[in-house]
C-alpha cells in the first residue's frame, strides 16, 4: 500500500479535499519518492513564544499536508493532545518541550519539521534544533506581539544564521493588531521585515487574507479551511493593498541590489522578479517576509506552506562545514558537498536522543553522501563502528522504514549509543566532525530527593536518561551532606525534569532551593608536595605527590585539567589514574564555599612510592591530602555566572532600565534604538537577576521585555565572595577551619 492511500485512509473528507486543492491550483503532493532533488527538501523548525500558537500551527501543517487524520486542540476536550506533543506531560501543559523531527510533504517537497522548544530554560534544545534546520517560520501571537522568547530565538537564529519567515498567528483574537506586530519586528528586533500578505478583517471579522505578491484575496473554506479559493481583492482593500505593496518594494530594493534597480529606474517587474528577489534576501537574512493568519481557525496555514517552499532554502543552499582534526594544528575546514549523488562519503550528526516508546532513538541529520541499511559507520568521537539495521523516518508519534538516506535528510536509528552533537561517518581515520552544538554552563542547581526510598532504582534510570539526552541537565551527589544536586539553565528546566520523574518513572521526587551555580578556582598557582603515609599493622599506605596546582585562562574557567609530567619511576604509571580520580573527586566540592573546582589545571610532577604499601587508593587519597594543602596555601576565588541580559522597552523608560541594571552590578555593553523603542544590552551576575521580572513590569508600565542567556563565569566582587564564604561556615558550624581568602 503506498503511503499516500495509507495517509488518505479512512478519511474521504480528506480526499475531496484534496481535489478541492488541485481545483484551487493546490496541487495535492505527489509520490513519496525516496530520492529527491535537494530543490525538493526543506528542513524547517517553527520557533515561538510560548503560548503564540506553535503547537495548533504544527497540528494544522500536519493536517493540511496529510500527515494526520483530524485536529485536536491543544487544551481541548477530546483529550487526545495535539500530535506533536508525544509527551504526557507536554499534553497536560499544552507547551512542546521536546524537539521531534516530522517528516511530511506539501505539494512534492518534502518538508522536514523540527519542533523547536519556546522556553528559554530548554535553550540547548533550541540550539540543537537550529544547528540541523535550513530555515525558520518564526511564530508571532497577533495580540502578544514581539515578547522575551521572541528575542531570544531571534537571537539564536542570528547566531545560526537561519532564514526565517515571520508568520503572525491569532487575528481572530480580540486586541489582534498585525500592524503593531510588524513594527516591533522592526524595532524591537531589527528585521528588514514588511507584509507579503494582509489581513481581510481581524478578530471575529477574520475572513480571509491578502497575496500582496500575487495580488489576489485567498479564502479558507469548507470543512476545516481546507478550500482555498482565490478571489479579487475586496474593492475597500485596493488602497490599503497597494500601499502595502509599495512598502514591501521599497524593503526588499533597499536589501537587494538586482531588485532596487526596479525600484529606483522605475522599471516594470514581474510576479517572477518579486518572487526571487524574496527569496533571494530571504535566503540571506536581509529582509523577512510577514505572513499572517489564525491558526486555529484554519486561515493562513496552506499560503505559509506555500511560502516555506517558495522563500526558505532548500538543503543545498546552505553552507555546512565539517572539521578535520590534524595533531598540533587548527583543524582543517571542509565544505561538505550537500548533493545527493551520494558520491562522497556519508556525514551525519546526531542531534537529538530520545529514549521513548520505541526504544533509544537517535535522531540525524545527513550533510553529505548516502547511508543505506546494513552500512558501517563510525562515532567519530569514539572510533566505535555503528551496523545500520534499520533506518527509519519519523512523523510526531508514528514511523516509517525506509532504505536509504541522502545529504539534506532528516532521519533517525535505533539503539545507537551515541552523545547528542556525535558525528558519524563512513572513515573513522578521517577524524571529520561537523562542529560541536554549542552547550550552555547549568547555572542553578537543586536538591533533589526521591519522596519514597523504594522508588530509588527507578530515580537513577531517570536521572542516567535525562542527563544523555540533555548535556546541561547534571547530576552530582554530595558525599558530605548526602545529598544529591542536579544543576541545569534554570528553575524551569530542573521542574520539569522533576515532574518527569513521577510521570514516567513513577518517582515522586522533592526539590529544594534553586541555587546559583558558583564555582571555586585558584587565583595563582600553588605548589603542593604531599605525603600520604598510614602503617596501623597489616598492609600500609604510601605515596608521595609533588606537583602544582594552576589557574587555567579565563576562557577555560569550567574547565578541570589534569597532566601527567612525571618521568621516570617515582610514581609508577599504574597509578597515576589514582591521583586523576582524588583530584576529580575533590573537586566537586571545594573548600571555601562548598561549590565545585573548576578552571584548574593539575600538574603531577613527581612524587615517591614504596614497594609494597603503595596502592592506587593511597594515590587518591594522597590527591585529597594534596589539595586540602593546595586549599591552605593558595589563594582561592568565586566564580559566579554572568548572564547577557538584553532588555526591550520604550524610549521613555530607558534611564529607570539603565539604573536599574547598573544597581544590579550590570555592565551596559551596548545600546540600540529604533521607532521610540531601545535595547540594552549588558552582562549581569545571575546573582542579581532575582525578582528582575517584577521589578521591569513595574518600571516600564509592563511594556519592558528581556532575555537572559548564560555567558560565562567570572569571579565575584569581593563583598559577595565574603558573604557567601561567610554563609558556608556558619551552615558547617565552627567545626571548620578558617579558610584562607583571596587576595585581590
Ligand atoms: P504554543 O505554546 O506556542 O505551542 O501554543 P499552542 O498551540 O499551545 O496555543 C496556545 C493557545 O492558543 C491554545 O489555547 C490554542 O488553542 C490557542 N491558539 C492557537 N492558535 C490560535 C489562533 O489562531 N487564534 C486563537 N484565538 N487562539 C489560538
């Protein structure tokens, strides 16, 4: 059975439709070839505040392109949840949280979704999601407006480069204003942006839309809009058209050279001409074509199918760069070739784990060549060799087996045991890795505790689960205070995981405080020259380390280092992985304020040992020895995380922002401002953004928005550092030791 007669069946309705849309000029989508020219591939992700309609916009593209049967709503009765939403909890919240690849096809192009999460706590979701997409529909609530998530993900596509489409959902709601909309595009996010289509009517006055491009109405009817008819443009919007018209010219001339010179000679230009020079400036970000609609009531949804195929690029027109790793020297750069000729060698990168129903899926995304059942490939991070047994395609919560998979493809494998931004090729000497997935510092951390001893299995699996398939979600146990930590981006982002234990692990857990990831670190280096010595009968305990501990650069301060520069037999080789693991066991808690060590180096220089009393375990214990030692001698410091926070509001209010911020310890690195509205940007101590929120909303007659992201830890003021030191030791009692302060 072909998959187009199992998509269509069991649903007549839908095949009508379907005619319907050949009838319009919609041509229903042909055969699902294997093999596709890359022009006919489109990998896109839909990024959005939350709550703007990303979901219901999801569940109506798979409806409208056959996917899927029929609709629900995300909130609605029938309590189904909308499809992409796999996870109960997701369905229960009505947010998508989880990235899931769809596989669907619009008139003979096969569009790749990736589900990109909203909230900013999921960021490394988001990265991974823009790391494999070739373009965007950036979702906008008509009411809503431009707010904090739309800047962050606006961010995010700047800094992956990603085309993007704006689309302006929700005109049916009350206070819908797309005008308004537009123009914080402009001013709150500085997009080159004009509309490509208007609206006839908002609110409960939603009729249909405006092709500013073809000049035409469209209407959505028939049973869920799926008839859309094309009509005159209503004679009370010819002005208003023409003038919209003029504007989106005057944008793209000022953004493309070929299409200006239209513009400023006066020349007449085609449908054609418009069309490619969108997708043109499109293509390399200069300008942002608007689209608007109500996805719920199914207006808007099929013209911005058609636009992701008219305007996004398709898979070959993206640069993607693989880097070869040679001793020594920078890795060489290498432009993998996006044709699907299948002739170079395969190249994937895994950007997604997901250990759901069926099993460890592993989702990929194919740069360069072929990849058939039964190949070979290899983990170039492990060297491990990977047998492709069986490959599939997904859709939200169904899959499909196919064959093969070409360059573009989106695709995914089963049981693979792999690291999410793992590359996989077909040499493992070539030691090519396509770049690494940017992964953000967790930079709050909880405690965390099962609520019932028994369900104490089930913690650990959940927890070995979320931290593969989640680089910044951790997890450590504190020896000292038993008591186990899990760190991640944010409140949010620890919660949900915690709720995740009890929904699918049947593991009620307890959360404490959020807390602000410090870390310890050395202010200079500090030799150390330690004896480890027990004799109490029997077998005894002996090693001596000699060596020094070191700040590493302010760029690698999360870093742990350990070298081994010890020659000749003083400490035998087998035991030197004994001092490795004392000095990484030590450093989960460091001395002055119980954080974790980090941007240090350990160099073991020498040492001693004795022929029988020497052990692996006295090693270790001679690291701990040695960096209590390093503890009392050297000078220690704070590092807390400094977050870039960029803040939106109008103009009036940008001296109440301004001070506000610098009260908050916060560096203004940069201002900006268009259309009575500014940004900020600064870098501001996690530390100090408590209650920010509150305190913008209040200051800015809740007109302000802003985003924080994690930039990178740095060493506290000293009147902080004194406060948290002092905070430790009166939580430990006077049992210990004064520790040694930094000297600034
Ligand atoms: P997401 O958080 O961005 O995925 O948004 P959802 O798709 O979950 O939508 C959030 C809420 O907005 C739900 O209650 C939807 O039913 C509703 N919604 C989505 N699209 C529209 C629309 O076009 N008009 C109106 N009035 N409501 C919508």
């Amino acid at each position: 059975m072909s998959l187009i007669t199992r998509a269509l069946q069991g649903n007549l309705t839908r095949k009508n439709a379907l005619q319907t849309l050949t009838r319009c000029g919609y041509s229903s989508h042909a055969k699902f070839a294997e093999h596709r020219p890359i022009e006919k591939i489109r990998n896109i992700g839909i990024s959005a505040h939350i709550d703007s309609g990303k979901t219901t916009l999801t569940e109506r593209i798979l409806f409208y392109t056959g996917r899927i049967a029929e609709m629900h709503e995300v909130r609605g009765k029938d309590n189904v949840g909308a499809t992409m939403d796999s996870m109960e909890l997701e369905r229960q919240r009505g947010i998508t949280i989880q990235s899931a690849a769809t596989y669907t096809m619009w008139k003979d192009t096969n569009v790749n979704i990736i589900d990109t999460p909203g909230h900013v706590d999921f960021t490394v979701e988001v990265e991974r999601a823009l790391r494999v997409l070739d373009g965007a529909v950036l979702v906008l609530c008509a009411v809503g407006g431009v707010q904090s998530q739309t800047l962050t993900v606006n961010r995010q596509m700047k800094r992956y480069n990603v085309p993007c489409l704006a689309f302006i959902n929700k005109l049916d709601r009350l206070g819908s204003n797309p005008y308004r909309v537009l123009s914080q595009m402009r001013s709150k996010m500085n997009h080159n942006a004009a509309f490509i289509q208007l609206p006839i009517g908002v609110e409960s006055n939603c009729k249909g839309l405006v092709d500013l491009v073809r000049e035409q109405a469209i209407y959505f009817e028939g049973e869920n809009g799926m008839d859309v008819r094309l009509d005159e443009i209503p004679q009370d919007m010819r002005v208003e058209s023409q003038e919209r018209r003029q504007e989106l010219i005057e944008h793209l001339s000022n953004a493309d050279e070929t299409f200006g010179e239209f513009f400023l000679e006066e020349k007449p230009f085609s449908e054609a001409d418009l069309r490619a020079a969108l997708r043109r400036t499109c293509i390399n970000r200069t300008f942002t074509p608007v689209l608007v609609g109500t996805a719920l009531k199914n207006k808007g949804v099929q013209p911005l199918l058609d636009a992701v195929i008219d305007y996004l690029p398709n898979p070959g027109e993206v640069e993607n760069l693989g880097f070869i790793e040679r001793e020594g020297k920078d890795p060489e750069k290498i432009v993998l070739n996006p044709a699907r000729d299948g002739k170079d060698p395969f190249v994937g990168l895994a950007f997604k784990l997901e250990a759901g129903r069926f099993g460890q899926l592993t989702y990929l995304r194919c740069y360069q060549g072929v990849l058939r059942k039964g190949d070979n490939i290899f983990n170039a991070r492990t060297n491990k060799k990977v047998r492709i047994a069986r490959l599939v395609r997904l859709h939200s919560s169904q899959m499909e087996d196919v064959n093969e998979v070409y360059a573009g493809d989106i695709f995914a494998l089963f049981g693979v045991d792999c690291a999410s931004g793992d590359t996989f090729t077909t040499n493992p000497k070539n030691n090519l890795a396509m770049e690494s997935i940017f992964v953000p510092e967790p930079v709050v951390s909880m405690a965390i505790k099962p609520n019932n001893t028994k369900d104490r299995d089930n913690f650990s699996k959940a927890i070995a689960r979320f931290t593969k398939e989640d680089p910044t979600f951790h997890f450590f146990f504190d020896n000292d205070v038993k008591e186990t930590l899990v760190s991640g981006m944010g409140e949010l982002h620890l919660e949900i995981y915690a709720q995740r234990m009890e929904r699918e692990y049947g593991c009620p857990v307890t959360l404490g405080k959020p807390k602000v990831a410090f870390r310890e670190t050395l202010v200079g280096p500090c030799e150390f020259d330690y004896l480890h010595k027990k004799q109490s009968g029997g077998s005894g305990q002996y090693a001596r380390i000699i060596g020094v501990m070191e700040p590493l650069p302010p760029n690698q301060n999360t870093l742990l280092e350990f070298v081994d520069e010890t020659v000749g037999t003083n400490v035998p080789k087998q035991f030197v992985p004994g001092v490795e693991k004392g000095y990484r066991e030590m450093a989960e808690r460091g001395m002055l304020s119980g954080h974790r060590l980090s941007g240090i180096k350990f160099r073991l220089q020498d040492g001693g040992h004795h022929i029988v009393d020497s052990s692996e375990l006295a090693f270790m214990l001679a690291a701990h020895g040695a960096i209590k030692e390093v503890f009392q001698n050297g000078n220690w410091q704070i590092l807390e995380p400094i977050m870039m926070v960029e803040v939106t509001a109008p103009e009036e209010f940008q001296g109440a922002v301004m001070g506000h911020l610098s009260k908050r310890h916060g560096i203004i690195t940069g201002t900006e401002g268009t259309e009575g509205w500014f940004t900020v940007y600064a870098e501001v101590p996690l530390n100090d953004m408590f209650g920010y929120a509150g305190e913008l909303r209040s200051s800015t007659q809740g007109k302000g928005e802003f985003t924080m992201e994690y930039s990178r830890y740095s060493p506290c003021l000293p009147d902080v550092q004194d406060q948290i030191v002092r905070q430790y030791q009166e939580t430990q009692g006077a049992s210990q030791p004064d520790k040694k302060k930094k000297k600034n």
